[in-house]
C-alpha cells in the first residue's frame, strides 16, 4: 500500500480507526512534533499544545483550576453574556444612526464578544473601557493569526511575525505584565497570611503563580506564551466555528425553511455548529511522531521517528462513519453516541481540548450551554442573515479553512436593549 | 449510614485520556479498549476531593460523581 502524502511530505493518517487510534495514543506511543512550525513555536514554545507524557500531565493538572465547572458556568454567565449585550449595544447604536440594518462582518462580531472572556481566563487586568477592549481585540487577533502563520501560502509570513510581534510587545506592556505582576503578588501575600489574604481568582497567570517548581522548569517567557495559547483558543474555535455555522445554516435554511423555527432550540444550533466544525477542520493535519514501531489498526507500519499528518480534515467526512452525505451539511444527522459530533475539531485523546466543554456546554448542567451555542442564540434572536450583497470571503491565502470576512446583517436590531448600554 | 461517593464513566464520552487513572489509580484504570474503567461504584466521602479532580479534569465530562449521603 502506498502511503498518501500530505503538505511536508509527510504521510497521511486517513482511516478513521487509524486516526482515533494516533489520537488516543498521543503520549503513549506517539508524541507532538513542536518543532516542524517555527513560526508558531516563536509564540507557543513549551505550552500545554506542545507537550508530552508527564510534563503535559502536570500542566493539564495545574490549569485544570481554570477550567472547573463552576468557573466555565462564571465565564459563560457573567462575562459573556455582558460582553455579548455590549456587542448587541453597538449594532442598534450603529442602526439607529443609519436609519437601516447595518452590514456589519461577523468575525469581527464574535470575536469582539469574547474579548472579556479571554481577559477573565488568563486574568487580564484593566479591560474596562471601550477603548481597552478595542485595543486588547486589535492584540487578539494579531496573535490570533500569529499562531496561524506557519500555514500561510501568500508570502507574508515574515510580514505577519513582525507586525504580530509588534502587537505582543504591546500586550505585555498594557496588558499581560502588570496582570502578572499583580497576581505574583496577590498568590505571595496568600501564602504569607492565608486567613488575612483570601486566595485570588484561579485564572491563569493565577495557576502559573502558584506553581513556580513547574514554570520554573521553562524559561522565563512560559507564562507569556502559555497566555498566548490561551488567548488564541478562547477566541478561535468558537469564532470560526460560529462564522461558519452561520454560512452553512443560511444554506440549509434556503432548502428548509421548515427549520427557521428552530433557530430558537440550543440543541439544534449546537448540531449545526458541530456540523460546521466537522466539515472545516480547525487544522489541515495534526502532526504526530512515532515514539517506537508502532502497527496501527488498519495494519499499516510506522516506523520509529517517522511524523505523521492525522488528518481529521478526512475523517470528519469519512462516510463509514458519518453516512454517504458525510460531505454535506445536515444539522439533523443521526450518529453513533460514542462518535463526537464535531469530528476531531477538538483533537481527542489526552490532547483534547482544555476547553471542549467550555465551547459545547455541560450536559449536567442547565446553567452551562457553551459559548458556541450561547453566541448563536444571541444572533439568531437578532435576526441574522447572511448580507445578500457581500457574500463571505474565504482566506486565500492560507491552507486552513478560514473565513477572512462574514458580512451579515441583523433585521431585528431596532428595539434591542442592553444592559450595559 | 456513612456518606459515599458513586462514581460513573460514560464509555461513550470517554477518549480515553488515563487522567483519572494518573490522579486516582486506585479508583480508576484504563481498559485495553481504550477506555476508563470504574474499580469501584461507591468510593468513601474522603476520596472526594481526589474525585473531584478527576471529574473536572476529564475534557470530555465522561466522569461523573455524585454525594450519596446515605
């Protein structure tokens, strides 16, 4: 059998047992590959992404405080659904100054609405005027397509580094440095009197403070870029996730009107947002390198040292697993209980996503939907289309499936309240 | 009655990660399928707080545990 090879030349990972197989034995017998993305290593070099075996053990361990159910249900409920009313705040503005239904691009939209919920994960302090958050948005999405660099096929790549390093430099200053320097201080006054000093909020710089054996392991810079990683995961997969939910439903709905009506049901935009990430993988292929001869379920031999491309693109529409329409958009597709509806968007095995649940919700709990399905609800009871005179804009200019601009309109802003205002 | 812990794994949200097995060994192991399994249903009220740690840390919510005061 003749290997498919993949961009590097890299051998491809297609079959479905194969690829579920790599995935949970990332670890065990296979192990990350960090140093094929040299861009990207720049920003996230010994984040919880890159890790292996123990030391991704213990990192997973110390940053699961940020991540507990009760503090996803705060990230949700008190900041979100804020920043959220913020957003909705600023389009009736602009509608009742132009008299109409503005076309506003919807990337932009979703990512402005996560800004607070990044701020409150890695504990950013001073996200607290119009302008902080426009300026901390601007960052994000420098950094954002910072970590994306490595895949860009237009030639920019050194272009984008210097302009996204520009903006990280600006982040530490403004943002990252006094938080940090805060919450060493809140952690040490902690320790020094814990009855007089409660401990602080278990954000992220929070964790890291209160673990220096562990960060002390990595240079001086970990924290930085472990934030950097959080930042760009807070805000990336629910915003393209949702942008392409958007694109993919307005189709759906021309063929099904009968499921307007459902643009009100969570469970219903949870399932169209699973099948947007299923159809546009979050990466191209997860590379993965063997750590000993390993024989993987469909019997095909890899060699010790040899890197893999998994390629969850493939497997998210493998029709033996998701039907022969695997390849078509279908928010009401029947699947098995054990197969996850977002395909390997998340990744899966031990480096599945630390915030899964914080994207998708908590099925045990009725307070906790998820930022996707949160986002969506919030659209939809705005009445959002797609604007009929500017169609999406792809990203040419890179492998991963991204959308650059999602120009909608809403046709129920008018009358809409917020409580911030 | 003194108050226990149950302990739950859904096979089918499980990926499989063998957190619960690093933190609790005694409590949980990972199946040859890929799985974790439960050694226990009911554990003491005093492995709660190990418990809670592998709940919150499993990425899929396959863990699920509940106080049963007795």
């Amino acid at each position: 059998m003749t290997a498919r090879r993949g961009a590097l030349g890299m051998r491809l990972i297609t079959e479905p047992e194969d690829v579920e197989f790599v995935l949970r034995q990332t670890d065990y017998l296979f192990g990350k590959t960090p140093e094929l993305l040299q861009y990207q290593g720049m920003l996230l070099a010994g984040s919880v992404l890159n890790l292996d075996g123990e030391d991704h053990f213990q990192r997973r361990r110390i940053e699961a405080r940020v991540f507990t159910s009760d503090r996803l249900a705060y990230y949700e409920n008190e900041v979100l659904e804020p920043y959220l009313d913020a957003a909705v705040a600023d389009l009736a503005r602009e509608a009742e100054r132009t008299g109409g239904t503005p076309s506003v691009d919807l990337v932009a939209v979703v990512r402005r609405a996560l800004v607070g919920v990044v701020a409150a994960v890695i504990g950013l302090d001073g996200v607290d005027s119009p302008e902080a958050v426009a300026q901390l948005d601007a960052i994000l999405e420098a950094l954002n397509q910072g970590v994306k660099v490595d895949f860009r096929t237009d030639g920019t790549k050194e272009a984008k580094m210097e302009e996204v390093l520009a903006r990280r430099a600006e982040f530490v200053d403004r943002f990252f440095g006094p938080s940090l320097a805060r919450r060493q201080a809140l952690v040490k006054a902690h320790i020094a009197d814990p009855e007089g000093n409660p401990p602080p909020a278990p954000d992220l710089l929070t964790v890291l403070a209160s673990n220096p054996d562990h960060v002390q392991r990595w240079d001086e810079g970990l924290p930085l870029r472990e934030a950097t990683l959080f930042a760009q995961a807070s805000i990336g997969t629910t915003t393209r996730g949702v942008c392409h939910t958007v694109v993919e439903l307005e189709r759906w709905l021309e063929q099904h009107p009968e499921d307007r009506a459902r643009l009100t049901d969570p469970e219903f935009l949870g399932r169209a947002f699973a099948e947007s990430l299923r159809l546009h993988a979050i990466d191209p292929a997860l590379q993965r390198k063997a750590w000993q001869d390993v024989t993987l379920p469909s019997g095909e031999q890899i060699p010790k040292d040899e890197i893999l491309g998994v390629d969850i693109g493939a497997s998210g529409r493998d029709t033996s697993l998701f039907g022969a329409d695997a390849n078509l958009f279908n928010p009401h597709r029947q699947r098995p209980e054990s197969l996850d509806a977002h395909g390997h968007s998340f990744g899966g095995g031990s480096h599945k996503c630390t915030g899964f649940n914080f994207v998708v919700g908590d099925r045990y709990r009725a307070d906790r939907q998820g930022t996707a399905k949160t986002i969506l609800l919030r659209l939809y009871s705005l009445g959002i289309r797609l604007d009929p005179e500017r169609p999406p804009v792809r990203d040419h200019g890179t492998v991963k499936d991204d959308l650059r601009a999602v120009p909608v309109i809403f046709s129920a802003l008018r009358g809409a309240r917020s409580v911030v205002g | 009655m003194r108050a226990r812990v149950r302990i739950q794994v859904d096979a089918a949200r499980c990926e499989g990660t063998g957190f619960c097995a690093r933190v609790a060994p005694h409590l949980f192991v990972v199946a040859p399928a890929g799985t974790s399994q439960v050694l226990v249903e009911y554990a003491p009220e005093t492995e709660l707080e190990v418990l809670q740690e592998a709940e919150e840390l499993c990425p899929t919510r396959a863990i699920r545990i509940e106080l049963d005061q007795g």
